[in-house]
C-alpha cells in the first residue's frame, strides 16, 4: 500500500458479476473489501454469492474486512457535516470510507446556511475536530460558514442534489472553489469517497510502513 | 412614466459625445437625468458640456435634477448589504439608484460570510428594513444568509469580482439562484441599478398617477 | 417563524416513507404542511397513510391545515401569468404555495408573447395587482412585455419547456436577465415555490410577530 | 457569381496594407468591393492609398463601385428593425450590405421590446416589408414580437451588446433560436452582412444569370 | 391568420387527452389540423378518438384538413435535402408542414458531405429550387457546402443525432452559424417545422389576405 | 485569529492608494501584511509610501513583518511542485504564503509529466514532505502521478496556463477533480494562496490558542 | 473504396429492421459488413434474420465477412491500452474495427496513471508498436505518459466514463487536447472506430489501389 | 531524444530574458533550436542577443540550426492546407514545424468549403501526400472534405478565426471532432506545432535509434 489507501472498486460501471469476481479475490486473502455506488439491487445479487459481505443502505457501499480504528495512528477526529436528507448518501459514503482508512468518525447531519443556529449548536464538535469534511448541495455555501468558525483544515464535498440552475452540483461545486473562506479545498461532485481519503490521510500520524522501510521504487 | 422608473441612460456602449446630446435634452425639461456605466475619464468629458451634471465616482453614475425622497410615498427604508471593497461600485450603483427613484436608503459595507460577526452586528438595520439588496461576488453566498435572519423581501446582486472559476459573476450568481433560503430574487450580473428598480416597485406605497388615473393604452 | 416562511417539504428527492414520517410530524402538531415535486404515484402512497392530505394535481404539492387568507395583513392581489398549457404547473406551484402563505391569488393562463392581444386583454388586471408572477419558458420574453405595462413589482419564472437550445430553462432563465424592462427579478428555472415566497414577503403589510416583538437572536 | 453573392472582405483579420492589395484588383476590374468589420484607424490608413473608397463610419464597412438597385430585379423593400443606439452598428452593416446586392432598404432604430407602442407606430412599414431584418441585443425578443404582427419572412441577427450574463451575444442568439413565434429564421452574432444576404436572396426576383444560362459545373 | 401561419400544436409536453380535446376544437371548424413531436403510442390513443386524423410516421405529426397546394400563390418548389437514416424525421417534419402550408416540396435523403457525388448528382433539382432546406446532424457541414453551388435562399435545420461532442446538436447548429457561406440562415436543432415556416414565408407570393384588406389593429 | 489565518488582501481589484491605507494600519500594529496579486507597477507606488514593505516579484505578493518559522508547531516540511516556467509565479504565491503562516518549504519546479524521469528523481523529498502543493496547468495530470507515489495529503493547484482549450485553466482544474488518484483535494485556478492555507492546516501542530484557550462565541 | 476505409453502420440511431435491410444488400454482395454502437438486445433481433452475423459483446459490434490480415500491406502493429475495465468497450470497438481494416493488433488493458508500474511493464509492446491507441475517461492523463515514452504516433481516446465533473468525457478529452506531450491526435469520445480508422491510415503500407490506379475523379 | 521530438520552447508565457537565456543553452551545443508564439516585438529583442536566430513572420517562430531533410527516413510528402489568409500563420507552424522534423512539405492555402472547385483543382497533391494537416476555422469542415478525397491520414487542426458563436475555435474544433469522414484525427486550437509532430511521426520511417539501440529505461 505505497501510497496508503488500498485498492477500491468503483461499482457504477460494472455488473454484479464483475464485483463478485473482484470480490473473491480480495476475500480468500482476507484483505479490506470496499466498494462504493452499488445500488440496493446490485448489492442483492452480490450478496447471494457472497454472504459475509456487508451493505451500507445509506453509504450504497459495500465492505468486508473492516478492521478496528487504531487511535494511536490518527490526530483525532474526523467530523462529518452536511445539511439535510438529500446530502446524507454522500456524507455516509464518506463517513464509511474514513471508517475503513481507520479513522473515529463523528457526524452531524442537520445543518443549514439558511438557519445557522443549527451549525453553531454544534461549535464545541467543531473546534474537537481533527479533520471537518462538509458536504452540500444546491448554492454550497455550508464550507464557507464552516471554515470560518474553526482552524482545522476543511474539506468541502459538492453534491447533486438541487434542481434548474444546480446543474448536477456545479454551481455547489463553483460555490466552494470560491470561497471567500481561505484554505477550503474541494473534491469531485458526489465524492465522498475522495474526501474521505483526503482527510484520512491528513489525519494519519505515521506515514505507511513500507514507505518509510524501503526507498519504494515505482 | 407608464411603469414608474424614468428612463436611464446605459452610458457603457455610448460616447461622450452621445451622451452629452440626451443629457441636452432632459436638461431643457429639468427632468431627473441618470446614466450608469460611465467611467471617470468620460465622465469629465460629459461635464465639461454640461457642469450642472454631477459625477458619483464610486457608483459611477451620472446626475442630475435629483429630487429629495418623499417618505409618505413609499413604505420604509431599502437597506443595501455587500462584502467588502470590490463590491462597493455595485452597492452604489443600487444606492444612487434608488434615491433618484424617491427612497430613503442606508448601507453596510463589510459583512463578508467568512466572519458572520459583522453582519449579526447589523440585525437591528436588517429587522427595521423593508426591503433588502445584498451585493456579494465570489461565492455569493451572503444574501442566503441575510434571508434567514429577516423576513422583508431579498434582491441578490452577483459581482464580477473572483478569478478563476468565478467566471466573472456567475458562480455567484448561481448560487444565489440556488440558494437554500426561500424567496431570494436575482437580477443580472453586476446590475445594481435592476436591483433598485425592484426594492423600489416594492418599496412603493401608491402607484404612479398616470396609472391609477387613466387607463393607460400602449 | 422568523422569516415569515414556515418550513416546506422539497419532495424530489425523499421516498414516500421519508415525507409520510415528516408530515406526521407536522399533521400532530396541526401544523401547516406543504410539500413540492411530488409526482402523482408518490403521492398516492403518502394520501394512503395520510388521507387528510389533499393533492393538488396540477401543482403537483400536497398540502394540509391550509388557512384561509387575511386580507387585512396584505397590500393586495397577486396576479399569475403564463403562457400556455406546458407553463402551468409551474404557475400552479406558485398560486398554491402563494395561497398557503395567506395572499389572494388570481391567475391568467393565456397570455403569449407572439399573440399580444392575449395580454392586452388583461390589462385591468394586470393594473390591479399588488405583484405579478410572470412564468414562461422557451425564449422567456413575457415577463419584459409585462413589466413593460405596470408599474408593480414583477418577478419571473423561467420554466424548462423547450428543446434542443432552450437548455432546460437556460435560454429563459438568460432572456428574463437581460430584460430591457428594467426591475425585473428573476428565481430559479421551475422555482414556482421560490417565486411565490419572494412575491409573498413583497405583499406583506406587516412583518411576521415574532420579529416585531423580540431583538430575535440568532 | 454562381451563388449571386459577391466576394466581401472580411476585414477583421486583414491588415490595411493586406486589404489594400486586395482592394487594388477589385478597382482596377472596376467590380463591386465591399469590406466589413473595418475600425475607423484601419479605414483611415487604408483610403490614403485608395480615395475613391468610401467609408461607412457606422456600419464599418469599405465600399467602391456601389450600383444603383434596380427594382425590376427584387420583390420589394427590405425593412431593418432594431432597438437602439448599441444596435446601430450591426444594423447599419445589414444596410450597406443590403443596398450593394441591389436591394431598397428602409430602417427604424427605435423600436424596444419594453415600449412597445414605438414598435406599433411602424406597422404600415411593417406590412409593407418585403423582407424584415430585426437586430437586438441583450435579451432578444424584438424579433418574436414583430413576427407575430407580419406575415413576411423574418431575420433575426442577435448582437453582442450588454453585460454579465448576455454572454456577448448568446442570450440573445438563444433567445431567437426559442422564439415563440415559428419562422424566425436566425445568423451569426453581430452578423449584419449575413442576414442582408439571406434577406438578399429572398427579395431577388430571378435567379442570377450566370445559373440560368449554364448548367453550371462545380 | 395575421401570420400567414396557422396555429400548430406543440405535442411534446401534452398528454393524448389534452391534444384529443384541441383537436376536436379544430375538428368541428374543419379547420386545418396539425401537431408535432408526437410518438406513435400517443398517436394511437389521439387516433382512437379522431379516427379522421392521419399520423406521418416518419415525420411524427398528426394531420387532418389538409389542403391541395396551389401553385399560383408560390413562388416555386421548396426543395429539402439531408444526409442519411438519422436526419429523416426531422426532414419530414419540414416536408409535411411545407405542404401543409401550401408549397410543393420535393425531397432528397442521401447527401453527405464525405461522399459528394451524391450532392452534386442533385444539381439540377438544386438550381430548379425556389428554396433549399438543408438538414443536417453531427458536424452540419451540409448547408456550406450546398449554400456554394445555389443562389436561392437556404435554411439549414441542425439535427441532435450523434454522440459525444455533438452534444445533442449544438456542434451542427455552431457550424451552420459560423458557414463560410455567406447568407445561410439557421433555426433551432430539430426545428423542421420552423425551417419550413420560413422556407413558406420566402415561397408565398402574395400575403395573406387578411394583412392586405386591412390595417391589421394587433 | 480565530481561524488560525491571518487577513490576507487581495490585491487585484484594489488601487495602489487603497492598499497603502490598509497597509498603514497592518504596520502601525506591527502586524503581519501579506497581499497577492499585485502587479510590479502597483508594487512600486506602495513601496514608495511603505519603504518596509517587500516585493516578492516572482509571487506577485507584498509582505512586511514576516516571522521566522517555528518547527515546534508544524509536523514537518511543505513540499511544492510545478512542471515549468510558466506555472512558477502560483508556486510562489502558495511558497510565500506557506513561509508566512509558519511553515518550512522545499520547492521543485521542474517536473513534468511527459518526462517522469524529473519527477521521479526527487522521490526521496516527496516520500519526507508532510504535505505535497502540486501546481499544474495544460492538462494538470502531474497531481495525479505524484498522488500515486506518496502517502502524505496532496493539494492540487490548477493554472490559467495554456492555449485554445485549457480554457484559461478548466481543463487543469477537471482533470484535477477527475483525478484517478484518490484524495487529492483542489483549490481554484491559479489560487497559490488558498492551497497554503489549505497544507498550513494540516501541518499545523497545536491548534491556534485563542481556540484552545476559550469556547470562542461567534 | 475511394478513401480505403469500407462504409460502416452507425447503429445507435438505426432500427433492429433497418439494419437488417442494410445487412441483406452487404451480404448478397458478400461484402465486409460492419455496425457499431448495437446493443445486445437488437444484436439478437437481427441475428435471427442474420444469423450468419457475430456479434462482438464486448465491443457491442456486428461483423460478417471479415478477411484475414495481410501483414505485407501494413507497416506494423497497432498497439490499444486502456486502464480498466470500464473503458474496455471503446478499445474493443478500436480493436475490431481495426482488424477489420487489416491491422495486426495487440491490446493491454491494465495501465492507469496513478499505478505507473503497470504501464511501465509494457515498454517492450509499446517500442514494437507501430502506432498506438490510448484509450482513458476520468482525466485523460494516460495518453500523455505513453507519448512520453514512445517515438510511434500515439491516437488518443477519450471514453465517457466517470461522474459529476467528468461531464460524459469532455473532461478526458480537453485533458488529451492540451496534453503537454506534443503530438498526440484525439478522436471523439467513446469514438474506438475513428480511432482505428486514422491508425490504420497511418499502417497502411501501400494507398488502395483505386486511388493509385486512376486519377479518380470526384 | 527518446520520443522523437526535441524539446520545442512555448514563447506564450516567457519573456524575451527568459527566451534569450534558454536558446543560449541550445546554441552552445549546436542543437535545434525552435520557439513558438513569438512576437514581432519579442523576436526583435531576442534576434538582437542572438543573431544567428532566424524568425519566421507568418510563423510567429523562432529557429536556429534547422537541418536539411533527409528522404531516406521520411515515407514521402506532408500536405498542408488551409483556406485563406487568416488561417496561415497556423498553417506556417505546422510547415516550419514539419520541416524543422524532417519532412519535406508542400502547401495550399487557398481552399475554402464554399467554393469547392478551388479544393478539387489540387486533387493531384492530396492523392500524392504522404500525410495531410488541414487547418481550419469558422466551422471547420474543410478536413472532412478532404478526408473524403483522399487515403492517406489526415490531421485537422481548428483554429481561432472567426466571431460570435465561433468561440475562439471552439466551433471548429467541436466540427472537426464529429465530422462524418472516418479518421480525422484532431489537436488544440491553433496548435500547428502539435499536428507536424503527429504528421511527422506517421511520415518517419525508421524509429530514433536511441530507441531501436538500448532498452530506454525511464
Ligand atoms: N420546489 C422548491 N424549490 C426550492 N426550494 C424548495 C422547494 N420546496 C421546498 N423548498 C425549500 O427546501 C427546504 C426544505 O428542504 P428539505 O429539508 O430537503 O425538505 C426548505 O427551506 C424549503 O423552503
Ligand atoms: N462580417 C462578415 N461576417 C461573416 N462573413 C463575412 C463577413 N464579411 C465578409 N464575409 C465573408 O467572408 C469571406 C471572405 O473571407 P476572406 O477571404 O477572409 O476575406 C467571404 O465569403 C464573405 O462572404
Ligand atoms: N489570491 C487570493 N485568492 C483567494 N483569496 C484571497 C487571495 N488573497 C487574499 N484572499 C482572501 O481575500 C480576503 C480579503 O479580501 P479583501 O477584503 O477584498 O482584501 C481574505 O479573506 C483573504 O483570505
Ligand atoms: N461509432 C461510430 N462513430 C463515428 N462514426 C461512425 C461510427 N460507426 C459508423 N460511423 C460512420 O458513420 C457513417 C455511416 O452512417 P450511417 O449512414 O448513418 O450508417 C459511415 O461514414 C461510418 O464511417
Ligand atoms: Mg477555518
Ligand atoms: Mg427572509
Ligand atoms: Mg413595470
Ligand atoms: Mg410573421
Ligand atoms: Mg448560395
Ligand atoms: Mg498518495
Ligand atoms: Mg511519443
Ligand atoms: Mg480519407
């Protein structure tokens, strides 16, 4: 694992039987099994053929293998922000991902711009934070108001949730690549997944080993 | 004034010269004379014809004939709301704006979202308003804002400050259009005279004689 | 309600189960409900489990514990416009959302740009309203022609109608601002809802309670 | 002239000391020479060396060996709209160019969309026309309005004029291409030369000689 | 008819029962009858209750009332050509309304810029043509190339077929605005009723008599 | 600094005069003054008031009252990559402002994908870096290659350099979204500054000790 | 075969009957008959009238006839790599086409950019390669690093694959545009048979013998 | 020069310092030395440090040390065509490019879609080339045509003439990428460098011998 997150299989595009196959390659070597946009009927048929692997119905993942957190090799907390129903798959996969990479993982789901008394409820989890990734929809404005009342880095997750002018998550997206905040940084439309592993490996204490063991050639 | 707004002049496609000959013309009528869009350079080119002009250098507009607001006909105060520095030629444009249409109007310049502190400071102007125009660039994201904390009408205007992805206004101006807060209305890029033309139609007590009067064919 | 908008369901993206747990909430606490987007399957299933909930097909809302509008708290009427037969849900998205929040609606639905007899027929109406929505789709040029002829406030509604160039709404959205008629406001493509929200906060005559009688923290 | 349509320069990629090369064949055959897109410095350089060119300062444009119309060869009148002083330039281009192929050309620069009684005033220009070119900026929707109250063929040419979101001419482009009213028939942005010589081949009475005469071979 | 154009249905975004209660309406008046974009199953359901109106498969419009063309009111044939399979149903749409407004249309389906022997094989009908619609997908290459070898007015009509880059027609309709053949005229992408309202509008030698007998008050 | 980031002014949309006067208040406090994005020639009129203020030419930036780093607060050392010449003045900004807010930083700036030999050369400082800044423009694919050799956090940085379809950045910034690299995290086109801020936090030690040392009201 | 490329069938817009049609007049003259872009299900429609046609799942391709490659008329072979699984069907339609066309060819399917091992693997395939194709969706960056090490022409391929902001492929394909290698040649997205067709132009040893027989008159 | 194609310097983005201090380095050791995108004004600065520099005008390029061809390692003749006076300083690129790599070159600048006879009157030179560059822009459809006369492979390079709807190139480039001939392969918006170096890897017979030689590590 040179560069710290193992190998996980993107399940848009591929059949069942395709993940099945991948699947079992990673179980007989009981090694970490994660797969993200698997929807509930696909996952149904995966799980016939491989029972012992678990479906997240919010995440849309699938996991196995998922090991303990270790809090001697983490910062802290990885705290999980978005503002409502339609944001929550995307949060979750994060929430899963960051799990799996072995980080504790915090979440507050209920969180909107235009009622910030929500938000600022939830100050004394965000200044415990190690990590704050924001998740939002429509206008993206929840990373701005976020960024501005901690000192942690953030991680801003446009979704495509809205209708009209949201454009499938751009005009979040282009909302938060321009904030007036400093320091926010941004990942793909719907990447949960993507933040996740941009906050884990901000919040790992020591590097890989086999990274710092051998010079690691390419 | 069939529809209650004067005409006004659009000074940007226009030369000096040009506009020195519509200004002769409401001048001799002593009607209220207006132009946006004009900068300092041919400003000083339009009043050397016509001295009695005035230049407002931040708004960069051009006046004249204008005549003090009368409080009975209108229903309060339009509060104008931007960032910082670099939206402030738009605000002026909104505030000259709406007192040439007859309405008392107060301004503050510096609540940025990043720092929501200096926009609470504001709460007792923004309850005792009646309308509100907020100005805001970048991301756009303080007119969501302000409409949650007040319940009279909202005109959002996306600057064209930002580089990048700001795409000259229209990252803010998507997310304005996107925004969570219900009821927010947007005008057009950099259009802080459409913005007075609105809080001003909302701001009207009675409606313009000439309507109420007679029938008014086209 | 400290914004004067009480809280709507946005359907789209909920499952029957997640609105018909909501609207329990709302249905115990005799509560106004009010949700958008909902289509008519959907909406079955959630009258299944809450039958005092009406439909309104049309509008595609539902809604229950509508009260009847207080004409003393109001400035006036407001006046719906569209087009012609595709336009109409979203002009009914708006009455019925205008409706809930306690304003007197009236609504012409014939009223094209290329047959302008249609809306010169409405003139008295149109000199009559408090506010006028103007809803249109495709090149989105009724709303210039309308506030061209009145003298009240005039927010637009770009609709999705169309094909190939018209983007879903974009052309209209684009057309209504860059409207030579100048005050126009304008919300999102579809955004009956929003619509109303923002012409229902302009015809309030006095501002919700709650703000008049408290500082009202945030 | 195979296609009826002379050889015009396209000036505005040319240096003056390119066109006057071509220029020079064009006066020494004594034919028809037209140039678009020329800036008043370029025409300057360039009628040094030829005086006999003249220069059209509003539309731009060079011209030499301009001939008198003949009606015998055309229908009628070719009738160019637009809405103002922006307009003028692109209107004036559709003129020239109109005139050189032959045509009579009457104009009316004042009939904005938001006014609509300027635009009625021409209705016996209107029904008179042969062919209308309407030019318009910003939101477009002059063309769809004059459509409906005439039954000849329509050209609608969108200009580059206004700000933020007219996107140089797109809005208005797209604005045309919706066009409530069927019929509309639409060119490039800005381009004046190119409606004139559709509108051109329309009113031209009989086909150019040149393809009567031969089978003409490519 | 003020427009000379009667009024078309627009059937994309109505339901059967909606487009069997409009045609009834003409029904009775034995007025012509025509409506667009109409797939077969609801041509089915509509024909079920009008047993009278007749469904152009290809083209996907319905029909009843239609008129014998009289060729002593045109100029001449209105000649319509496009490249292949793909293109026809937007070809057949411009020919059925052609017809239907009174102009004899002649048609040829097989044109394509890579192989243009099959183009010019057509010369003939080409110069015999009083106007040429050009329909064309992909690139939009067509039109140049066919406004090059003829001199009567020409339409071209983008088509959305191809995949990826065509972006659903717009890389053919940004070719046939941006033609290096001067005087081409463009409609919306698959706007074969439009193409051949204008195409009519050109064709039609006399107006309608309605605009001539009177002053046509709008 | 409740953040942990200093006031940072932007310079572009500010005259010389308007950042003198902020500048004085920043040095009468002896307090850190960073400002981007500011032109040689402006640079020179503001040294001329402010002779303690310095030029960075290569960053564009001004600054006064720099402190030297202090390892005891940061886990480690900021490494910064670009592929050439013309993407240096980004890496500088995000140098300068890395530096500013306390971190030490190593650069290289000679590492281009097409030629992997110049990256992988400097493996060794990639494998010690705490957090990697890859500033890339074109394409942008160097983030994703130097994601795929490290285990620390990548931040990516797209510029504005390029031709035709890099779109003045675009394409940087979504090949750089898009990455196949998981965890790489994006900041606006050719925003240096918020890429620092970004990597600042993740390599600061102690959180900043006014949020430590109170419950920091809003 | 004027242009030494055999007239294939776009499939995507094409019945299951007409193709069947098409096929009928292929196989009578016993002629390569190839279509693209044929789902499974159609595929088995037209088999059963056809059966003596294959159907290449994998490249969703119909064949008959198909020759045996003559290695004395073409340079070399042509060498596809792709990244995984989810590109597969583009470079499977670049495969068969290409076979079909007389090209040896050899693929590998395993090379992304962010494991660079994988690639690196193939040095001797990619040096024996006489032209290479590189398929990629996401961000495109594969074709860049094999240019960097190859001196044979390199096709590059942008696929449709990814989410959000990879925008059905146009992200890949301005990636390939602007690659910092020079040199690279980019085909539509998802367009695996113009890929094959400008590779085997580029194999082909000697011109089709039409074109060096004759002077082949257009 | 493991990929065939020494190190090009992109003038763009560097200044005349900045240029003068690289071709030093390149002259010392006599090696080729070729720079795109300058400018007069930049040439002249350079030339006055580096004399034995030659500059291209239509070009915009810099060289020194250019070699004659030598026809034993090339398969024949590189065609470069484009169709008029704006597209020829792209057109001289890729021929100062081409001949910079080896090639022996010819070209036709005079070949426009409209007037196609100009095209057909150099059937002799296409049928004859090795490789051809066609280079347009507008609408871009030359290379199709060409690439239906002809065996050989043909690059199509789109570039930024034109106005309005042709987006800086955009147009073309979208044109050339969905053209309906088979095997267009297609660069950047004005990137004539990049297609000579497609071209001129197809037209080289024999790879580099640092290739063929050793096993190139990387
Ligand atoms: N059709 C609609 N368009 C825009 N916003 C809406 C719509 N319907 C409801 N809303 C708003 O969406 C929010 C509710 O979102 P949610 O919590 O996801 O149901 C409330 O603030 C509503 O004011
Ligand atoms: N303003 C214009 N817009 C579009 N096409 C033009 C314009 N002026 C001239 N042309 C056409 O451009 C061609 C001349 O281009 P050129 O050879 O570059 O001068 C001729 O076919 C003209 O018909
Ligand atoms: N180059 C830059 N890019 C993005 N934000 C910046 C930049 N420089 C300064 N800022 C931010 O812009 C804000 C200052 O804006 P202003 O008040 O207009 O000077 C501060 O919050 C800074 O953090
Ligand atoms: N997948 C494809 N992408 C692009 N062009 C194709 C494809 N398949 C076939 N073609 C081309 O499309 C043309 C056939 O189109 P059609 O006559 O509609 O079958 C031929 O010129 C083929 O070379
Ligand atoms: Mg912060
Ligand atoms: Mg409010
Ligand atoms: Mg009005
Ligand atoms: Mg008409
Ligand atoms: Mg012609
Ligand atoms: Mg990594
Ligand atoms: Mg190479
Ligand atoms: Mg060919």
């Amino acid at each position: 694992l040179r560069t710290g997150i193992p190998e996980v299989i993107y399940g848009e595009s591929k059949s069942a039987a395709q993940i099945v196959a991948i699947a079992k390659t990673f179980l007989q070597q009981q090694a970490l099994f994660l797969a993200t946009r698997i929807d509930p009927e696909k996952a149904n048929h995966i799980r016939k053929s491989c029972p012992e692997i678990t479906y997240h119905t919010r995440a849309r993942m699938l996991s196995c293998n998922l090991q303990e957190p270790d809090p001697t090799r983490v910062h802290g907390n990885i705290l999980i922000l978005c503002a409502g129903t339609s944001d929550i798959p995307v949060a979750e996969e994060a929430k899963i991902t960051a799990q799996a990479l072995g980080n504790p993982v915090s979440t507050h789901y209920d969180a909107g711009v235009a009622g910030l008394h929500r938000l600022f409820s939830q100050q004394e989890a965000i200044t415990a934070a190690s990590v704050i990734i924001v998740v939002a929809g429509m206008e993206g404005a929840l990373p701005s108001v976020v960024s501005g009342i901690c000192s942690c880095p953030v991680v801003a997750v446009p979704t495509s949730i809205g209708y009209g002018t949201s454009f499938g998550g751009i005009t979040a997206l282009l909302g938060m690549l321009n904030s007036c905040a400093p320091g926010l940084a941004v990942v793909n439309i719907d990447n949960g997944f993507g933040a996740a592993c941009h906050a884990s490996a901000i919040n790992r204490k020591n590097r890989p080993e086999s990274l710092q063991d051998s010079g690691s050639t390419v």
